[in-house]
C-alpha cells in the first residue's frame, strides 16, 4: 500500500491569510484569496512536493469559537457553527497543525480561544505569525507576545512575498519525523531525472504489481455497493436506495484469473453544499483518501444521466491525483429498455466529459450481475499501463516522426525543436521532453504530441509531460575529425 501523506490543516480566525499561506505552500491558486472575512468556507485540499516529501495541505475556514451571535443572525450562526465544524474535522485528521495569526495586531482573544481548543488535540502545533513581509515590519510586532499561545517556538512569515515560509516548512517536517509520522518520500520525479542522450539503456520492464487496488468512486446512489456485492458474489456490504448508506471506505480481497484485488467500497461524494451530516464530511474525506491509495478508480455513473456536473468534478479529482481511470456505466439494462445506446452515451460523455476522452467506458447492470468482470479484466490491463515503463529508443523514434511531420509552430519567427525525451518514473507514466523554448509551445500542439504517443503505445491512463529547457552545453559533444585527444 502507498505510504498515506501526512495532512497539514492551516487554522485560524478570519483573514489572517491563511490561504495565501496554503496558496504558497501548495504551489498553486487553490485556494479563494479575498480581502474579506469569512471567504473559505469548506475545507481545500492540496497535495505538494517539499523538499523531495510527500505531503498533503488542508486549508479551513476562518474559525472564530468565540465570537457572539444576535438573535435575528440565525443564518449567518449556522454557517458559521457549520465553519468551525469544518475546521475541527480538518484538526482531527491532520498529522500537524498551523495557526495562522496577523503579526500586527498581536494576540487576540480569537487566537488563545483557537489555541485553547487545539492544545489537547496532541497534534503536532505550530504557530506561523504572518504579514511579517520585511524585517522591518518583524521588529515593530509584538512577535514575543505570541509565545503566550503555548506553541513554544514561533515562526515569523510573509505569505505574500514567501519570506519565512521555507522555515516554517523545515522545522514540519523535522517534527513530523521525529514524531514517528515522517512524510514518504518522492519517487524520482522529472525534477530530478537526469538522463541524457547516449547512457546506456535499461530494458523496458512492466512493474506488474503483487495486488491491484481498485477504488469504486461515484455520487450517492449510482449503485456503487451493489457492484462491489456482484464482483464477490456476496452481500458483503450493505445496499440500500437511501443516499448516502456507505458512510466509510471499505477494503475487500478477491482473487481473479490469478490476478489478487484490494476493492475499495467509498462513501457516496456529493456537492459540498449537500454534506448535512457530520459522519458524511468524514466518509469524504476517506473516499478521497482512498483515491490515493489505488492503482486504479473506476467511476461508477448513472445510466440514466450522461456525466452530471459532479462526475466531472470526480474524475478531474482522480486525475489531479493521477490515477488510472476506468468509466462504468451503471444501471445499463434500465437505459437500454428506455432506448438508449452505447454510441450515444460515449458521444454524450465526449462532450460532457471531454478531457478523459482516452479512459475507457464500461457498460454494466450491477443488479444482473452483466459486465462484472469485464470490469475485472479491464482494471487489470490499466493497472499494467500504470506501471509499464517505455523504452526510451521508441520513445525518441515516435519523437523524430511527429517533428519531421508536424514540427512544433515557431516562436516569433524561430524554430522550436523537441530535443529528447526520456521517461522518468511511472504510476502514472511521466515524460520529460528536452526542447528549446519550452514556455513557448502552445497547448494545443502539447496536447497533439500526447495524443500521438496515447496512440503509438496504446495507452489509456494518464500520461504526465513535463516540458524542460535544454540549453547548447547540455547537447551531447561530438568529436571533430583528426582532432587529438588531450
């Protein structure tokens, strides 16, 4: 089972910028940034690279305990009760634990009421003391009035300008590893690889895992539990028409055709909005930590709607965590009788669906029992995919034909060459491409060259290219005629 990356949740009350903070760590917008108090509502979660370890960020809403209500602000309490219930399961589930607080205007009773409520949750606590953007504005704060909270060593930052935030993020990690919950480490990634034209070539391998794990993802009601009862020939798990049964992310074992399955039932992932009940925001947290551990994520569809505003969400969801994807259908035998077709649903599903157009689509009645295993079978080629590793002679071979045949559009009058590309790690496959003038290559041309290589190697999982800047001296030296060596 992949190591689980430990959760870091970001907390404190309204806009003292934790999200700009998380933003920051992150490495991308992820988050809502607003002047204003109250914009982050429901938890963010972000998975990041520090420092070659793996590591999950959960940023939360503005939580003020004590902050008093009026009568006739009924509303606006709920939602806020409802805040500071999303900040607390956000604690719950983390490894460590960052208050964010403005480092000019001191400590304030939101704070140590914030502080009073973490210091016996036992987690790992940390003290980020923010807007602090220069030296300057560091020696006017009241910076020592801040150990009052009890955090012990406090951490100066400016999430705005990144001053601090590689210290803050330091002094995490040595805390998570010290206390016994190290963050896993990255595997080589394309940030590290350094394989260069002329190094001696490894056989290609498929990395043919000892279990394939299969999570079975979907909104409320598509008939996940009842899939999972037809691939082991038993009612192992409940099923009920009532949304929302499953409410934890369940692991059974199945041996099929030789090959060994660990198939994880997850609770139904509904719009946030939705989430009523505090057990459910639990249960989502797990089906999305379930994603991570899989190998591969068949999202379980509705026959009877082709591809809801939140089946788009989920399988942007797995493929942000880069998971091999496989579409089922569920329900067919009901949308067969009203109609419909399969040409139709796939056409349906490219216009609604269209940025996983290479995942494949299964058709199947979980209630009859009809396209189980096929769901078995395919599970099985993807998860090979997932981690085959491709010679890089084919690889650099495809590259030559595409350029000779469709060269990349020049960048202001110059030629973009794609140099060499070389693959760099799989689970999912990832490619780095050498190419002069990298920033410069559109999209849709990036977008053409993936499809080619899908094509040559026939591959229906997700495939990552990392386009990189090669520069003259990294170019291989040839030697000149009749020239002496030294």
């Amino acid at each position: 089972m992949t190591a689980l990356r430990p959760i870091i949740a970001f907390v404190g009350r309204p806009n003292v910028g934790k999200s700009t903070l998380f933003n920051r760590i992150v490495g991308r917008r992820a988050s809502i940034v607003q002047d204003e108090p109250g914009v982050t509502r429901d938890r963010n979660y972000g998975d990041f690279t520090w420092e070659h370890r793996l590591l999950s960020g959960v940023d939360t809403g503005g939580f003020d305990p004590v902050s008093p209500a009026r009568k006739d602000e009924s509303a606006d309490r709920t939602l806020m009760r409802s805040v500071q219930e999303q900040a607390r399961l956000a604690v719950d589930e983390a490894s460590a634990v960052v208050l964010v607080v403005d480092g000019r205007e001191g400590p304030t009773a939101v704070d140590r009421a914030i502080a009073d409520l973490l210091r016996p949750s036992r987690k790992l606590l940390f003290v980020a003391v923010n807007k602090m953007d220069t030296a300057g504005t560091e020696g006017e704060s009241p910076l020592a009035e801040f150990y009052e909270l009890g955090f012990g060593e406090i951490h100066p930052v400016s999430a705005e300008h990144g001053r601090g935030v590689g210290e803050l993020m330091e002094a995490i990690l040595a805390g998570l590893a010290a206390s016994g919950t190290p963050a896993p480490e990255a595997q080589e990634d394309d940030e590290e690889s350094e394989e260069t034209e002329g190094e001696e070539e490894e056989a290609p391998t498929e990395e043919e895992p000892r279990e394939i794990r299969l999570a079975i993802v979907g909104r409320p009601n598509v008939g996940k539990s009842t899939l999972v009862n037809a691939i082991l020939r038993e009612d192992r798990f409940v099923v009920s028409e009532v949304a929302g049964t499953t409410r934890d992310s369940i692991d059974a074992t199945l041996e099929h055709e030789g090959q060994r399955f660990v198939i994880t039932d997850t609770a139904g992932i509904r719009r946030k909005r939705s989430i009523a009940q505090q057990v459910e925001r639990y249960s989502v947290i797990r089906a999305m930590r379930s994603m991570d551990d899989a190998d591969v994520v068949a999202l379980i569809l509705d026959a009877q709607e082709a591809g809801a505003d939140q089946d788009a969400r989920l399988a942007g969801m797995v493929i942000e965590k880069g998971r091999a994807l496989v579409i089922v259908v569920n329900k067919w035998d009901i949308a067969q009788r009203a109609g419909a077709t399969q040409r139709w649903y796939k056409e349906e599903l490219a216009k609604r669906l269209p940025f996983v157009s290479w995942a494949p689509v299964l058709f199947v009645s979980a209630a009859e029992g009809k396209g189980v295993t096929a769901l078995l079978r395919e599970a099985t080629r993807l998860a090979k995919q997932f981690r085959t590793r491709l010679p890089t002679p084919k690889l650099n071979e495809l590259l030559e034909t595409i350029q000779e045949a469709h060269p990349a559009p020049l960048s202001h009058g110059h030629p973009v060459k794609l140099f060499y590309v070389s693959m760099v790690t799989t689970a999912p496959p990832t490619l780095v491409m050498q190419a002069s003038r990298p920033e410069t290559i559109p999209d849709h041309y990036k977008r053409f060259v993936e499809n080619r290589f899908r094509e040559a190697f026939g591959l229906r999982v997700p495939l990552r290219f990392v386009y990189r800047e090669r520069s003259r001296r990294d170019r291989p030296r040839r030697s000149k005629p009749g020239r002496r060596g030294a």
